[in-house]
C-alpha cells in the first residue's frame, strides 16, 4: 500500500512539471522587446548627439555660441499625435526633381521627411540652377509615407520658430532640431523633437541657452547651399 502511494505521488509530481507553462526571460531593464513601446530618454542619447554632429549642427551651433553642450538639452514634453493632420498624398516627379535632394528618406526608403516644401517654393532657371522663394513666416514639416501614400503633419511653428535640420535614427524614430522664441521675444532656444512612429510620440527637448534671432536661419541656408533664395 505505501508503495503504490507512493508511486501516484512521483507520477503526479512529474506531470506538474510537465504542465507548467514555458517561462521566458525578461528583457534587460529600459529595453523593449516591442517596437510599439517607447523607452522614455530625459536627456539627449548619444545616438541623437552622433546623428547631429554628422550633420554638422555642433561646428554651426559653436560657431554662435563656444559654449554650445547637448547635454543641456533635458526633456520638458510629450504627447501624443492623435488629432494631427493628415491627407492622402502621392507627389509627382516634378516634386522630387526640385525637393528631392532635400528629402530625408527613413533606412528603408518608405518615408521621408519634407522640411522645406511648405516653406519654401522652389523653381528652376533656364541654365537649371535652383531658386527659392520664402512662402511666409510659419513653418511646417510632414512625414510622407510612400506606401501607404499619405501625408502627415509633425511640426507647424509660428514666425517664433524654425525647424533647422531633421533626420532618422531608425525606421521607428526621427529626430528634428529647431529654435523657439525665449521667454524675453529677443532671443531663441534651441529645441529637438523625437518622434516615435508605432506609438504616434513625440518628445521634446529644450536647452536654457539662447541664441541670437539674427542666426535663425544660418543653418538651414548652409543644408539647402546651392539654392539661391530670393
């Protein structure tokens, strides 16, 4: 009789073990193994500093203020794009033979982001030089997806701020740098914005420091060199 108990005993702790569900290792900590999640930066990656400073931005930044530190920039919003606009859009060829050097395409090639299309009106010489005419004070900045042929808006500033450059850290993520009015109307901040595609984020980051109103649009006539504006 005991040895029959026993015996039930084993085989009822074996098919336990065999039942219990499979367990999976967790992810290491601030990593996501989904790309619909976000991981939260309050300061600026090195990712985000590195793309910068291949643009350039740093040496132009510098050249105004000697100063100039990415590590002051620090996460002061966020939110969600939820009521942004959006339209259905194709461009044409006539589109990518004028703005098309200009577009910043994501690695895969299925997106870009136009920073200069709404703000600036660009035509053709005889001789086939480019020309640019300013279409007013306000700026705004889309991301245009070529597969599901739409277009949306990620920034729109007022005359008190620019976008200056933007790019792609990843499929999922952008990154766009700019300047906003200063408390004081007389000077600018420097700001940056990731964008998170799957989950429709953005962040913005801001530095204390200012910059002269008179240099707002120094880099954005130095990434567009070779177009005359009028």
């Amino acid at each position: 009789m005991t040895v029959k108990i026993l015996v039930a005993a084993l085989l009822i702790m074996v098919c336990s073990c065999n039942s219990a569900p499979d367990k999976k290792a967790a992810p290491a900590p601030g990593v996501s193994e989904d790309s619909t999640v976000e991981v939260i930066d309050t300061v600026l990656t090195k990712e985000t500093i590195s793309f910068f400073n291949r643009s350039g931005y740093e040496n132009y930044a510098r050249g105004i203020d000697k100063d100039f530190d990415w590590s002051r920039f620090h996460m002061v919003d966020s939110w969600k794009d939820d009521t942004v606009q959006q339209k259905t859009y194709q461009p044409d060829k006539s589109f990518f033979a004028l703005y098309g050097p200009f577009l910043k395409y994501s690695p895969d090639s299925s997106m870009f982001i136009d920073l200069d299309s709404y703000n600036i009106s660009l035509s053709k010489t005889a001789s086939g030089e480019l020309e640019g005419r300013e279409e007013g004070p306000d700026t705004e900045v889309s991301l245009v997806d070529l597969k599901a042929k739409h277009k949306k808006r990620l920034v729109f500033l007022g005359p008190g701020g620019s976008v200056e450059d933007g790019g792609w850290l990843d499929n999922d993520n952008l990154v766009l740098i700019g300047l906003q009015d200063d408390p004081d109307g007389n000077s600018k901040i420097p700001v940056v914005w990731k964008y998170h595609i799957p989950t429709h984020t953005f962040f913005l980051f801001q530095s204390p420091d200012s910059i002269a109103s008179q240099q707002i649009d120094r880099w954005r006539k130095e990434r567009l060199k070779g177009v005359k504006i009028l």
